[in-house]
C-alpha cells in the first residue's frame, strides 16, 4: 500500500509548481525507447508491444503497477554489490515520469514533441548480421509430454578462422523454445560424436550424480569446446568491447543445444544464429563457460539450501560478463572471489532469482582477476511446499537437464590474450619433476 501512496505524492508532485504536465510523446515515449522497447516490440519475448501510444495507452495502469512494484524492467543485482552497463532499473525521475502519466490520464500530447522512432533491423537485435547460420530442417515440438535436450549439429562451412565481435541466437518459435545454448566443436574434437549432422540428435540418458558434495567445482567444457552465444527470454545478444573478439576455429561445427518445452498446441521450430565479425585482427580473445557443481543433492522440505561450487584460475583473466543459471527451486544466486592475497570480493548478488528472467549482468568496469583467484558460486534453493513453482517438494534433487531437476551453473565471459584458451584457464600446467639426486 505504501507504494501506491508514493505513488500519487510522485504524481501531485510532478504536476505541482506549474511544471508542465506529462505526456506520452514529450516524456514518456523516450523512456519506453530507452528501458522498454528491445523486448516490448512484434516478435520479441514481452507479451505486448509498446512501440506507439494507440499500443501502451491500453496498458498505462498495468505499467504504473509494474514500475511502482518494480517488477519492470526486469532487474535482478543487489546494487550493494557490483555495477554493471546494462543496469536496467529506472531512475526516480523516471519512475515519477510514468506513475504520473497513468495518474493523470495518461494522455498522448502533441505528436510534434515526440521523439523519432527508435528502430531495430528486422528480427535481429544486433543489427544486420554478416553471416546466420540456421538449423537445417524444422523440428517438431508436440502439444504435451517432455521433450529431451535436443542437439543439432550445423556445419559453419567457415574455410578461415572467424573472430566474431557479436553473437545474436534467435529461436524460430518463441512459444515452444526455453532456451538455446550455443557451441563450437572445432575439427577433429570429440563431442556430440554420434550426432548425424542436421538430424535432431538426444544423447542417452545417464544416472543422477550421487557423489559427496564438496563444494568442488568445474569448468564445464569438453576438449576445446566453448560456448559462444546463449538465448533466454529477455536477453539481450552478446556484444564486445572494440579489440576483443571471440575464436571459431575454420572448418567448425556449430551444436545448437534446444530446450523445448510442450505448451499445449504442437509447433515447429527452426532456430538460428547470427554474427558480426571484427573487423580487424583482436588484442583479446573471448570465451564463455560456466562454473558448476554436478555432485549435489537437495534434501526434500528443505527452503534455503546452499550448494557451492568453486574453480581457481590458473592463468591472469578478465570477467567481462555474468549469468546466473538454475531452474524452477532457485532462489538466490551470489558470485564471490577471493584474490590469492586472502581479500575477498562480491561480485554479483541476485536475492530474488527469477526462472522466467534470466538475465547477463555486464560489469561497466571488467575485472581483472590474477592467476590463483577462486571464483566460488554460492546458489540457495527453495525445495520446499512455499514454492509455488516446486514440482515436488517429496524428492531430493539432483544435477540434471530437466526443469524437474537442478543445475548450478555460474556463467562467466572471460577476456584472454589471443593465443590462450579455456584449457590454459582451467587447467593447471605440468611442471618438471625435480632431477633426482
């Protein structure tokens, strides 16, 4: 209730000491360019579209209550921690700019205040890609039932090595489509060996993991597999800094790995990705995998269980990027580091983690993180009847792919020189046996 009452002080206060009143095209039109429209447009994740004032003036009461409850946009970081350039939260000015324009009416103004259309190269995000490559045949989702992780194995048909300097995943079916990780498998790398290329491929099930937790973690790859690009409703394409660029190695393969979900009416989906290539040689290179903890367990009833798993680094890197992953028990989700001196830092804090929102935090200054730093993933989970979301809070849960199941998977991207890889990162080098005496 208190929110509301603020609410219509921030309207009588705006509208007060003869300021001019607020209208669509003059103040709130460029907020709904700014902080609304990559997601609220024909075509993206939002379920409505906010491009014009005859499509938002339906909606003005919803967005008072929205932003007043601070439900959008969708922002997830304790701000006590970290600070990050894609931060989307509204200022006060612009909370008080949208609660009075719904208070007040929310009228449309004079046409000639407003500001021109913000515009978005048709289906991409990014801008015009210089190369989309697509999954070479529709797949059909049915109305019911679990679909399995999917994986399609697409040529690049790349005959020189591509440095890419931005990453857009689209999914051909928006409804039916979870979300989409992509990867590289260059020549000769053994991953995903059975899967015939463009034919849908599921990989034989394997048994939960039920070693001790030790809070252990890993850096999930496979070989010289990385990940390279990654779509969830309501994220945004993977863009770089000038110099730095990410490595597909000439000849590679593309896996797209699908997760489908049946939503009552069957659909096909043909998903796709597009890049942008550097456009000269890269001073850094770029690469994206995540820390996990495959060896959990999380007893049944329980509300606020901890699961940790930690990772050092062999060699100096730079986080550039972080994306918290867990499924429907998540509840919170933290990134710590603790820096070979002994000091330790926070560098991101999601309290409220949303399943349905699963976003990148982009630190506006990236980090540099010396050799021996231990980044450790702290994840909390709800398995408990208070869930709402909880498919049955009688089990104990495991790693797995399902939504049933858990993951803990701290994203991380990583800047690098150009001749150093995930392997160098992750692994820690042989050293000389001592000559005997």
């Amino acid at each position: 209730m208190r929110l509301f009452v603020w609410g219509f002080a921030a309207c009588a206060s705006l509208l007060s000491a003869g300021q001019q009143e607020v209208t669509f095209h003059k103040t709130v039109e460029p907020i709904l360019q700014a902080r609304c429209q990559q997601c609220h447009r024909p075509g993206e994740a939002a379920p409505m579209s906010l491009l014009s004032y005859k499509e938002a003036r339906p909606w003005a009461k919803a967005i008072k209550d929205a932003v007043l409850l601070r439900k959008m946009p969708p922002w997830f970081a304790d701000p006590a921690h970290g600070s990050f350039s894609n931060d989307r939260r509204l200022s006060r000015a612009e909370m008080d700019a949208l609660v009075a324009w719904a208070d007040s009416g929310a009228k449309e103004g004079d046409l000639k205040d407003a500001p021109p259309p913000r515009t978005f190269a048709e289906g991409w995000a990014m801008g015009h890609p210089d190369a989309v490559i697509q999954m070479p045949v529709p797949f059909e989702v049915p109305a019911s039932g679990t679909v399995d992780y999917t994986y399609f194995v697409v040529p690049t048909g790349f005959t020189e090595d591509k440095w890419v300097q931005q990453v857009e995943v689209r999914p051909g079916n928006k409804s039916v489509v979870h979300h989409i990780v992509m990867l590289v498998r260059p020549p000769g790398v053994k991953y995903m060996p059975d899967a015939k290329p463009g034919l849908p491929y599921v990989p034989p099930h394997s048994e939960p993991n039920r070693k001790p937790d030790t809070g252990a973690g890993v850096f999930q790859f496979t070989g010289a597999v990385e990940m390279v690009g990654v779509y969830v409703p309501g994220g945004v394409p993977y863009e770089l800094q000038p110099g730095q660029a990410r490595m597909i190695p000439k000849g590679s393969d593309l896996v797209f790995q699908m997760h489908y979900t049946a939503n009552g009416k069957a659909g096909m989906d043909q998903s796709r990705i597009g890049f942008i290539f550097a456009k000269e040689p890269p001073k850094e290179r770029v690469a994206n995998t995540f820390i996990a903890n495959l060896n959990f367990r999380i007893p049944p009833q329980e509300a606020d269980f901890p699961v940790h798993a930690r990772v050092t680094l062999y060699q100096d890197a730079t986080v550039l990027s972080l994306f918290p992953h867990m499924h429907v028990r998540g509840k919170s989700f933290e990134y710590r580091v603790t820096y070979p001196t002994g000091e330790t830092e926070t560098l991101l804090d999601v309290p409220n983690y949303d399943f349905n929102w699963q976003l990148s935090y982009y630190l506006k200054q990236p980090k540099l993180l010396p050799k021996g730093t231990v980044i450790e993933c702290v994840a909390h989970f709800d398995n408990s009847p208070n869930n709402r979301f909880n498919p049955d809070p009688t089990k104990e849960v495991f790693w797995g792919e399902q939504t049933w199941e858990e993951m803990v998977a701290g994203f991380v991207d990583l800047a690098m020189p150009v001749t150093t890889t995930m392997r160098d990162i992750a692994v820690p080098k042989k050293t000389a046996a001592a000559p005997a005496n």
